[in-house]
C-alpha cells in the first residue's frame, strides 16, 4: 500500500452523489477534496471576480470554458499538498481538454484511479429536485434527509437552501452536456487501464464501503 492517500477522480452524472461521497473520502483518507463546483458556488457567494465570470454559466446550466476551469484547479494541485498527501477530484475533470491538461499538471504523480459512480437518470432527479446545500460549508442535504434543526447546517450552523441551478431547465442541459462531453470521459480512462465502476443506487453508508474497497483494490495493485 502507497504511503499517500489515493489520487482519485469521482465520475458520475449530477445527483449520482459525487459530493456527498468525495467529503467522505476526503476524510476518511485525510485527502484533499476538490469539488470545482463547490469553488465557484464559494467564489459567487463571496462576489470575486472569479464568481462573477463564471456564475453565468452556471445558472443556465452550462460548462464553465476549459481555461477557467483549469487555471483554478492546476492553481490548487501546484500551490498546495494535495499531490504529495492525496486527493479526491469531483467535478473535473468533466471535458476531453480539461483530462489531457490534468495528466500534464499530474505528470509523474499520475492519477490511481477513476471511479465512474453509475446511477440511472431517474435516481439522479429524484436526488437532485430534494437536493439542498449549506451556503456556507456546501455540505449537501436531501429533503428525505435534512439537518437537524429547520434548515440550518450541522455542521457550520449557516442556511441550507436550494441551489439557483437545481432549476428543471438548468439541470436538463446539465444531464445533456453530461452525456456530450462528460461521457467520452469514460472511454478516455478506460483505455489508460484507469476505470473502475462502482454503483451508486443504496443507501449511502454501502456506497461509501463499496468506494473504498474499490479504491483499496487499486492502490493495493499498484504499490
Ligand atoms: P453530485 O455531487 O453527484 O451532483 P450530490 O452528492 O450533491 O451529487 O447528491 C445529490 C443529492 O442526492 C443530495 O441531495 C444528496 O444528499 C443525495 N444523495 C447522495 N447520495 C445518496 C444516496 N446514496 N441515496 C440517497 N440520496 C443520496
Ligand atoms: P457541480 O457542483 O459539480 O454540479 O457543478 C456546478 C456547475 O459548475 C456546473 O454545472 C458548471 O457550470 C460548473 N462546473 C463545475 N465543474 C466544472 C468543470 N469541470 N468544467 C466546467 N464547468 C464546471
């Protein structure tokens, strides 16, 4: 077993529970969790430059361009521990362009594995019209499963709301774009000897135990 945490990317389409999981992982590997969803919802909430650039985008439910996308997560893996201690990427890379840029800054710290998270269409709108996320930390609720107290965070205490692109027209071309220019994605791992698929319909808890075995399996492989 490698003496780091594994560098893993969470495919899946939205709502297929890619948040959700990766914080999990995050944490019970002491990993870096990089959701670039999550850095832009943060960078909209807080008014930078970065959050008006790309909020656009995002509210009609389109890909935020390559370039951004990239500089922001190239800036993360190069300025921070997260190569040398592990990771878990969700949400990127989501293009062709944006998985080539990534083995270029990985270079000789490639990725371990590529876990697809596979749940029907229909799951992931149930998940998806209930899903509700804290402003402040983003940690994900789900209208069958809430916090504790009205809709206030466990975790952070801040208002859980609804996200501005969980709209049915945003989420439409979401699960579009997904299919277009997500899906190739797929092919792209496969053919690098790096995916491995992993169910994501069940509770929680066994998709999380399935994930880790998943990811053991390989880090077992290649150590
Ligand atoms: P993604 O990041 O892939 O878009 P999320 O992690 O945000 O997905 O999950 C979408 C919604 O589904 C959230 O409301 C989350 O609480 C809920 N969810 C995640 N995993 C499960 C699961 N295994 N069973 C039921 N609901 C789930
Ligand atoms: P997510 O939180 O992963 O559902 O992402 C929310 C939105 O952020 C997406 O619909 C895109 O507009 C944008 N986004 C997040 N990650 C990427 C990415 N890797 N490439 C392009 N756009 C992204």
């Amino acid at each position: 077993m490698s003496d780091r945490g594994p560098h893993l990317v969470l495919l899946g389409k939205q709502g297929a529970g890619k948040g959700t999981q990766a914080s999990r992982l995050a944490e019970h590997y002491g990993v870096i969790h990089l959701a670039t969803g999550d850095v832009f919802r943060a960078a909209i909430n807080e008014g930078t430059e970065l959050g008006f650039e790309v909020q656009r985008y995002m509210d009609r439910g389109e890909l935020v361009p390559d370039e951004i996308v990239i500089g922001v997560v190239r800036e993360v893996l190069t300025n921070s521990d997260a190569v040398k201690r592990g990771f878990v990427l969700d949400g990127f890379p989501r293009t062709v362009p944006q998985a080539k840029e990534l083995e270029r800054v990985l270079a000789d710290f490639p990725l371990d594995v590529v876990i697809d998270l596979d749940v029907p269409t229909e799951i992931a709108l149930h998940r998806i019209a209930g899903r509700r996320v804290c402003v402040q930390c983003q940690t994900t609720y789900h209208v069958d499963n809430p916090p504790k107290e009205d809709w206030i965070c466990d975790v952070c205490g801040s208002d859980v709301v609804q996200r501005d692109d969980d709209t049915e027209e945003a989420v439409m071309r979401r699960l579009e774009l997904w299919e277009i220019q997500t899906l190739p994605l797929i092919h792209f791992y496969r053919r690098r000897g790096l995916l491995a698929h992993v169910d994501g319909i069940g509770d929680s808890e066994d998709v999380f135990e399935s994930l880790v075995a998943t990811v053991e399996v390989r880090m077992t492989e290649d150590a």
